[in-house]
C-alpha cells in the first residue's frame, strides 16, 4: 500500500523479481522453453520445470501478484513481459531474437507494448503513428505519439503499432522501438485515477530513426501479430480483476462482522446481508467461470483456443470489469465514511474503487468487449452451421 500511495514500485523490486526469474512466468503458457534453457533457466522456482508450466500455474501466479488488491503494483513489473515480448517470440526474425531476448527475458532491460494512441484506443486499425522507410531502405522515420503505455516512462524498448502504408488494419505492422535516450523520443509520465505505480506514459516520437531489422515479422502484418496475444491479455486480466473484486469483498465482510450501528454489527442487519449476498453470487460466478477458462486453455492448442475462446475472453474480461465494480462498489457502502478516505481501514476498499475503471477499459473497453463476444459467437455459429448442412441431392435419411 505504501508503493501505492507513493505511486512507484522500488526499483530493486523489479531486479529481484528478474534475478529469480520470476517476471518468467507473466509470459504466455506454454513458455518459450528454448530460450530459457539457453539462458540457463530451466524452471520456476525451483519447483516447476519450464516444459511443463501451464496456464493453471499462469494462473495461479497472476492470482498471487493481484493479492494486494490493488493492479497498479503487478502491471508495473509484468505488463511489458506478458505482452511485448510475445510478438518477438512468436514473429520476430531469428536476427532480432538474438539481440534483443536474452536481456529481456533475464530483465537486463526493459520493454513496454505501445498499441494505443490520443485518438485510437480499442480501435486498433485507426492508428496514425507512421514508419517510413528512408529512400536508401535502412531505416524506418517513425513519427506519432502513444498514450496510455503502461511501464513506458522505464522502458529502453517498445513493442510498437506503427503505420508503414495505407489506412486501416492491413497497413499496419510492428516495430521494435528503441525509447530510453534515444534522440527523438520524449516520454512524460501521466497522472490517472487508479494503477498508480504502473507507470502509464505518453510517448512523442519525432522522426526516430529505426533500423529496418527493428521489424517484427512482416510488414503488413501488425493487425494479426496483435490479435494473437489477445486472449492471454484478456484472461489475464480477467483473473486479477477477479483477485481483486475478491480482497475488496473480502475486506467488506471482515468489517461487517466488527462495525456496530443501532446497537448491532452490521452483519446482523438483513439489508447488509443482502447487499453482500448479491456482489458474492456475481464473484464466485465469474471466479468459477475463470477458472473453466484456464482448463480450457491448458487442453486447447493454441489456434483452436483462439477461435473457440477468443469471443468468450472478450466477454469474460468485461464481465470481470462489471463484476469489480460492484464488489468495489458495495465494499464502499459498507465501510461508509472509512471507505471514502485514501487512509485508514477502508483504505484499500477506496483505491480498489479507484482501479475500477482500469479494469473496464484497457485491454479492450467494456463495450467494445461485450460486441466482439457476440460477433465472435455469431461467426462460430454460423461456421458450425454451414458444417451441418447436407450437400445437394443427399439423402435425407
């Protein structure tokens, strides 16, 4: 809670988690054993070899960094790893891996992804930042700023959307940006209402020159390379907001058993038991619903997991948003005046309230979340559908 209240996680924390190689484990399942044994990493603690790490124990780690209650913390040590070093793993060409994983992956330096712009948010195809390719072909002049990036004020690279030909998202692709100290980029450090140690920076870039070797992949590309990723981000997401309706709830009940008023706790009072009830059917719903999600993932490969799951975990992560804000929001009402003050026993009831919005819009805003669901449901559908259908002339029986 301190770290909060000052808004910056210590940087020795960041190194001890990268000594114990335990930012590993933010990556998605199953992890990229080759490169770890390379790096002489060959399991997790000591208890669970890298071979056989699944999103159960995905699972179970993003649990544990959400404990506090509060996002904030965990995003930023683990954003920059779960989400921008994939692309570089899945895409990035054999050249690129080999000079940029190694201090990566052993948090030597550190990498932010650096999707979302002041006028493109779950849009992704309406990015502006360009990368043009300079008239001898060695470089990309990439120009644009990007909002909202979290970990972006201390990272020495970002996985980034960059425009590099036409509108929309088939002129897209991904750069591998050099920030820290690099001539032309200038980051400030943004002030929001929740997630407060997490680092959430505004990037300007002024003509950065890029080596063309930078790109991750293809040109052309970008759209598709972002979407793989989706469904760890979501579910990640989904598992800590989880974490975190839970500690708020958690809290609340406590409270409610100890605080008296008209000459009873408020336990013994129906309408507090009610409110309580309410919010606690709605958790452990969508905690039971989480967990399915990670089964799920541990007997899917990774296409099917994409196709069958990628609507569900847009779905999932608006529902953990939905679900947050109303056992943030009855923790609140319980704790009374207590949970309107940042100090005090209802301190983390008022900032789990405060990171309710962070919950609901990165990774895909609430509503934008909840029409993908549909349009993805619709699309299997209708596959499943035309796959049932007897050919012309078939017999009927």
């Amino acid at each position: 809670m301190d770290w909060e209240r000052d808004g910056l996680v210590p940087e020795d924390v960041f190194q001890r988690f990268a000594s114990a190689n335990m930012l590993i484990p933010s990556l998605p399942a199953p992890l990229p054993v080759q490169w770890l044994k390379q790096l002489g990493i060959n399991d997790i603690l000591g208890t669970v070899r890298v071979e056989e790490w699944d999103y159960i124990h995905t699972a179970i780690y993003t649990d544990e960094m959400c404990k506090s209650g509060l996002q904030g913390p965990a995003a930023s040590l683990t954003t920059g790893v779960s989400y921008a070093i994939p692309p570089i793993l899945k895409f990035g060409s054999k050249q690129l891996q080999e000079r940029f994983l190694p201090d990566l992956l052993l948090g030597r330096k550190r990498i932010c992804i650096a999707i979302t712009e002041p006028e493109a948010g779950s849009d992704v195809a309406g990015i502006q930042t360009t990368a043009t390719k300079t008239p001898d072909g060695k470089h990309y002049i990439v120009t644009g700023t990007k909002k909202w990036i979290t970990n972006g004020i201390w990272s020495s690279y970002a996985t980034m959307a960059v425009r590099t030909s036409g509108p929309g998202p088939s002129g897209l692709s991904l750069l591998l940006v050099p920030l820290l100290n690099h001539p032309g980029v200038s980051t400030r450090q943004i002030k929001v209402a929740g997630h407060l140690t997490s680092g959430t920076t505004f990037i300007s870039l002024d003509e950065v020159k890029v080596p063309v070797e930078n790109l991750i992949g293809e040109e052309g590309h970008g759209m598709k390379y972002i979407m793989t990723n989706f469904n760890h981000e979501r579910l990640t997401i989904a598992i800590g907001v989880t974490r975190q309706a839970r500690v708020a709830l958690a809290a609340a009940f406590e409270y409610c058993l100890q605080r008296e008023a008209f000459g009873k706790t408020l336990m013994e009072q129906p309408v507090v038991r009610h409110r309580l009830a309410k919010a606690g059917a709605l958790l452990e719903s969508q905690g039971a619903w989480i967990e399915q999600f990670v089964y799920q993932m541990t007997k899917l490969g990774k296409v099917e997991a994409d196709v069958e799951l990628g609507g569900l975990t847009a779905l999932a992560k608006a529902q953990a948003g939905i679900v947050l804000d109303e056992c943030a929001r009855c923790a609140v009402l319980l704790f009374g005046g207590s949970g309107f003050t940042t100090t005090g026993r209802g301190e983390i009831a008022e900032r789990v309230y405060r990171d309710v919005p962070g919950a609901r819009i990165p990774g895909g805003s609430e509503d934008v979340m909840l029409d993908l669901a549909v349009r993805q449901l619709v699309k299997i559908y209708q596959g499943k559908g035309k796959e049932l259908e007897r050919p012309k002339g078939s017999s009927k029986l």
